[in-house]
C-alpha cells in the first residue's frame, strides 16, 4: 500500500491545475461551473477540440492514439483537478470513455486509425445505443435488428435514454443479428453515423425540465459492414466489455464533483443557519464519511489491475455511490429549505443544489438500478442462487 | 377512543374522490401545466359541491363540519394533485378568520369569489398571492414572496401544517398506485416487474409508512379541532409522518418506474413535485421534529402510566 502521491505526481497536478484553471478563467470562462450535460453545447464540443489540441482529451490512452499513455495516479489526479478547476462534464465522456476504449480493446487496426483520431481530437462525438423500451434492466433482450445486406448491415428498431443523441455523430449499437435467438446470444455491436435519413432522434424532457436524452429510431438505417466491432454474434461480450469501462477512472474524476457538491451544501447551511440544527450537522458529518468511504473504495477498484476478475469494490461500487448522491440530494434540499422550491428565473430552470436533488433520483436507475446492482452482487459476489425468472 | 368514521364522514371523502378523479384526471394536470394552471370552471366545480363551506358554521352559510372532515377531503385533494388553493382557502384561512372573529370575508369565501391564503411567518412563499410570480419547482403551484406583515399566530400555523400533512397522505396513496400500476405491467426477464421481491419489498414498505401515517393525520384533526393542550405536538406529529411517507413514496415510486420515472412525460413527476413542496412548507421536518423533542423532553407532554398517551 502506498498512500499520497510522489513529487513528480505532484508536479503533474500543479500542470493540470494551471493549465485547466487558466482556461477556465480565460478563453473557456463562460461554460465554468455548468452542472447540466446540455448547456451550451456547441460551446462544449469546441471544449472537447481544445482539449484534443492540447493533449488533454483522453491523457489515458497510448500515445500512438493521441493519449499520453498517462498512468492510473495521473489519470486519477487529472479527474480531480478537473472537476476541482469547475470545468463542466464531457459532453464526448461516452466517446473518450467508452468507445474508445471498446475500440482499443476490440477493434482491428483499420477501425482505430477510422475512428480513434476523430475522438482524440473531439470531432467525433458518441452516443451510446443500448436500452430500449422493452429491454432496460433486461439489456440482453434488445430487439432492435440488425441484417448484412449488399455490404451493409441494415438496422431497424428503437433505441431509449440516448443520452447526447441530439449532439452526436455517431452511435455505438447493440443490434439482434441472429433471428430467433433470445437473450445474450446473436447480438452484434454496430458503429453508426447518426446523421442519416434511416435515423431519427426525439428529445425526452426530464423532470428537471432538461432534455439529455433521447429516443433513437432507426428505419434502414446503413452502416458499412466493417463496423462491427469484434464479430457477428460477439456483441453481449463487447457490450460487457465495454460497461467494465464504465466504472473506470471517470469514478475519481466524480468524486471531486461529489466533493464539490458537499462544499456547496456545507457553505448552502452555513449561510442560511441549518448548520445550527443537529439533525443536519450529523447528515453533513455522514455524508462526509461515505464521500471519503467512496474514495478509498474507487482507489482500491483502480488498484486492482486483474480487470479480468471483477472483485468486490468493483462490485460494489456504483450502488454506494448512486445512493450516497441521492441522499445528497435530499440532504440539500433540507438545507435550503423553502428556498429550494424556487427557480433562479423565471424559467423552469434550477441551480445547483435543487438541480441535484432532482438529478441524483436518476442515479440510482441509470446504469444498472440498485435492485439490479443488489442481484448483481448477491449472485456474482456471493454466489447466491439466481433470480427466478420468467419465461424468456 | 374510537378511529372509526360515521357513514356520512365516509360518504363525503369518496364523493370528493369520485368527483376529483371524473374531473381531474392526468389530462387535467397535463392542460393546466401547459395552458395555465388555474381554471375557473374546476373552481367552480369545487365551490358546487360546497367544499368551500365545510369548515364555516352554518350561520354564516357554511356546512358547519369539522377538521377531521376537512381533512379526508384534503387527503383527496392531495390525491388527485389539485392544483385550485382550495386547502389553504376553505380548510387554513377560512377556521382561522372565523376563529379570528374576521367574518367579513367568509361570505366571500363560502360563494367562491374569494381565494384567500393566509401568509404565515414561517412561510417565505405565498400561493397564489398578488405581485410578481416565482417559478416554483411545482409547476402547479403559484408563489409569490410574503409579505411582511405575515402572521405568527400558532393555530394559523398547525391548521396549515395538518392540512399539509392530509395533503401528503393522499399524494403518496396516489404515487404508490401508480407505481403499484407500473409494476404489474411492466415486465423484464419475463415477468412482471411487480413478481420480483426487489420490487414489491420497496412497495410494501411505503404502505407500511402510509398506513402508520394516517390516523396520526386524524388524531392530529381530531385534537387540533377539540382543542386540546398537546394538539400542536399532534399536528408536528402528523406532518412529520405524513411528509416521510410521502417522500419514501416519491423516491420509491420513480425507482420503481426506472427511467421512466425521471421523465417529464409520465405524470408521477407532479405528484413528486408537490409532496416536496408540502414537505417543506407549514414548518419543515427540524421544525416540527424540534416541537416534538421539546414537548417530550421539555416536559410539556406529561409522561408515566397515569398520562399514556396523552
């Protein structure tokens, strides 16, 4: 065990710090400190290019591929800095974060040199194609079809909770390739261009009155053949591939906006008097141990380098997480008060804290729900018998 | 004691039931929130029924009916999210102005021509008062600032808080209904949703707390209309109960809908909204709770056997 960060870490840090704050005070001052994926989006893709031109976009993969093959310490403290520095969430995450590395993981050579620079740079944003209306929890029952046609595959169903679709340019697609299977067999994993006439995305407003997701239509929709990634009927183990990304590095990186959350509630109840009721004072104090008990989970997760095996941090990493926020949220709430009940404007448009409360209700169903993490841990970490289930 | 209600008591809270869901249903909510979230003809509907006169006496032409009638119809009120300052003008202002010996408006009140909600100190907000409208995360609710001459009188505030609380309870029966609803139709893994314990753990335990939330809501009517000693430690009681119900039964029923439940297109959402709304107005859950430990501990609650319950 080696706790803290050496100087040459250290030394890092300083150069991330100067270089995010000094855009964040400069050209990039006025997307600073925006907590909504959607706000100022076209302002928020020429971020993503800065990022790429300076190198900062994806410092975790090779240097062959526009990373800086940055370590897990570095990649750590570039998380943190940035959330730290109030530089808002990547609007191409699911590029740099997932498909990318789905990329790297899985792809042949000819379909990194096609994809990889283009999300390095942050010209190439991606949105992510896996649930549908009759396939959530039960992602392996995706029915949205996919058929190999004159060198094409052709796709026709439904895609849900696209996040980003609007702003996209191309999505990542579990497709049904095989008739008649069921389940995780015959998926295939497809690469599209969004902007086509066999694709057609709807907004879904949230109750926080914000718009990130989407609905996704395909109608013929036509991708070249050699935009699968891995093989026909591959696409369960490269979708799972994929979600093992997703409780990566960018967990740390959240965790310094956790942190920053904490501190809004903290100065929210010094100011307005709730810090003077015990009730509160001991929710803050908790809530300040499970940001610091997430803490050392992630790090152990990120320690462990057997990403065959996922071990019991990773496990169960995303309920604690998920409920901490949303216990957060509500925890703001009481803080503000009354006052929280209000919009900044006239709009229905909300600041941070009460943006929070309503927000973190997703969390907890977003990315597998806590009953799905719960069966996820009970049976794979416990080896418990598996849910009785229904007729497929 | 007896927590049974008289056949006529019953009669009134599910004719207000029936008459809500026949005219203000989910379709109702959706107009409003896009058209305008006032409509004179729903009032109107209300002041016919003559919900507006229950709580004043019938010497001054109301139906002379107490606050334990008053609140099962709020219960409805809640239920059916109704957004008409019906609550605050007929079951908060119109005992409190009685009360007041203020019987100037009540005429007013009783005929529907006025809407009147009462400004009460701990309150910031004020529904659907004049001046410059604030957009409340209740897309249903009007709010204007208060103003600063607001009352600091305590019975204001317990009627206030126990109307909040019978409010509450009828919106967390109507969001575990519909989460209840999701679960039997939804299915993955095929089955319903709703067949696994995961699922039907959550919606059993809201009905525990909404079960237990109810005849605390009662008592609290029945005390704060008899005007007992510790009637305001009953009403802090009852909002207390009342608000966790229904904020468990928020929290749950958008879970239980998944993603569905964080959209603005299922309707959940304004049931959700007006349950935080009431949570924090009339007094907000360290208000009442502080009430509660000072009349415990504090002594104003006697305690040993020969003061059960008190």
């Amino acid at each position: 065990m080696k706790l803290g960060f050496s100087p040459q870490e250290e030394a890092f840090r300083a150069e991330c710090a100067d270089w995010l704050q000094a855009q964040m005070t400069g050209e990039f001052r006025d997307i600073r400190g925006i907590t909504t994926l959607t706000a100022k989006a076209e302002r928020r893709k020429e971020w993503e290019q800065h990022l790429g031109e300076h190198g900062w976009s994806c410092i975790g993969w090779p240097k062959a591929w526009g990373g800086r093959d940055a370590t897990l310490a570095e990649q750590v403290i570039f998380a943190e800095e940035y959330a730290r520095a109030g530089v808002p969430g990547r609007v191409n995450h699911i590029g740099i974060e997932l498909a990318g590395p789905t990329i790297l993981a899985f792809g042949t050579e000819e379909q990194k040199r096609r994809f990889l620079p283009g999300i390095a740079a942050g010209s190439t944003i991606f949105c992510q194609g896996f649930s549908e209306p009759g396939a959530g929890s039960d992602l392996a029952s995706v029915r949205t079809k996919g058929r190999l046609e004159g060198g094409e595959w052709v796709v026709n169903g439904q895609k849900i909770w696209t996040s980003l679709a609007h702003i996209s340019d191309w999505i990542f697609v579990v497709t049904r390739t095989e008739d008649g299977s069921k389940g995780p067999k015959g998926l295939t994993f497809l690469m599209m261009p969004l902007d086509q006439p066999g694709i057609e995305v709807r907004g879904i407003t949230q109750i926080n009155g914000d718009a990130e997701f989407n609905e996704t239509f395909f109608t013929d929709a036509r991708c070249p053949a050699d935009s699968m990634i891995g093989g026909v009927g591959d696409g369960w183990k490269i979708a799972m591939g994929l979600l093992a990304f997703e409780r990566g590095v960018s967990t740390l990186g959240q965790q310094m906006a956790f942190r920053n959350e904490l501190d809004e509630i903290i100065a929210a109840a010094r100011a307005n008097g709730a810090a003077g009721d015990p009730l509160i004072r001991q929710r803050i104090a908790r809530a300040e141990i499970g940001l610091r008990l997430m803490r050392y989970g992630a790090l152990r997760m990120l320690s462990n380098t057997d990403h065959s095996k996922i071990d019991g941090a990773a496990l169960t990493y995303k309920i604690q997480w998920a409920t901490w926020r949303r216990s957060l949220g509500e925890l703001a709430m009481d803080v503000l008060g009354q006052a929280g009940e209000i919009a900044e404007g006239e709009a229905y448009e909300w600041g941070t804290l009460p943006n929070l409360f309503l927000y973190s209700r997703a969390d907890t169903i977003y990315g597998g729900t806590n009953q799905i993490q719960r069966n996820l841990i009970a049976e794979r970490g416990l080896a418990l018998p598996r849910e009785p289930r229904g007729d497929l | 004691m007896d927590f049974r209600f008289t056949d006529d008591q019953l009669l009134l809270a599910t004719s207000v039931r029936e008459y809500l869901a026949g005219t203000h249903g989910t379709q109702v909510l959706r107009r409003l929130d896009e058209q305008g979230n006032r409509d004179p003809a729903i009032w109107q509907g209300l002041v016919d029924m003559g919900l507006t006169g229950v709580l004043v006496p019938e010497a001054l032409g109301g139906l002379g009916m107490g606050l334990v009638e008053a609140a099962l119809i709020a219960v409805e009120c809640g239920r059916a999210c109704l957004a008409e300052p019906l609550v605050d003008t007929a079951f908060v202002a119109a005992p409190w102005l009685v009360r007041e010996g203020r019987t100037d408006a009540i005429a007013g009140i009783v005929d529907g021509s006025r809407k009147i909600v009462p400004a009460h100190a701990i309150n910031p907000w004020l529904a659907d008062g004049e001046g410059a409208r604030l957009q409340s995360v209740d897309p249903l609710r009007n709010l204007t600032t208060a103003p600063h001459d607001a009352s600091e009188d305590p019975y204001l505030l317990d009627l206030g808080a126990l109307m909040s609380a019978a409010q509450l309870v009828g919106i967390a029966d109507a969001m575990l209904e519909q989460a209840t609803d999701y679960a039997k139709l939804r299915s993955q893994f095929g089955q319903p949703i709703g067949a696994f314990q995961a699922i039907k753990h959550q919606l059993a335990s809201c009905m525990v707390a909404i079960e237990f939330a109810r005849p605390v809501v009662w008592r609290a009517a029945a005390a704060l209309q008899a005007g007992g000693a510790h009637a305001a430690t009953h009403v802090s009681h009852a909002k207390l109960a009342a608000t966790d119900a229904a904020m468990l039964t928020a929290e749950t029923a958008i879970q239980v809908h998944g993603a569905m439940g964080y959209t603005y297109e299922v309707d959940l959402h304004f049931w959700m909204k007006r349950a935080w709304a009431l949570s924090g107005a009339w007094g907000s859950r360290a208000f009442h709770v502080r009430r509660l430990d000072e009349a415990v501990i504090g002594g104003t609650i006697p305690i040993g056997p020969e003061h059960t319950f008190a």
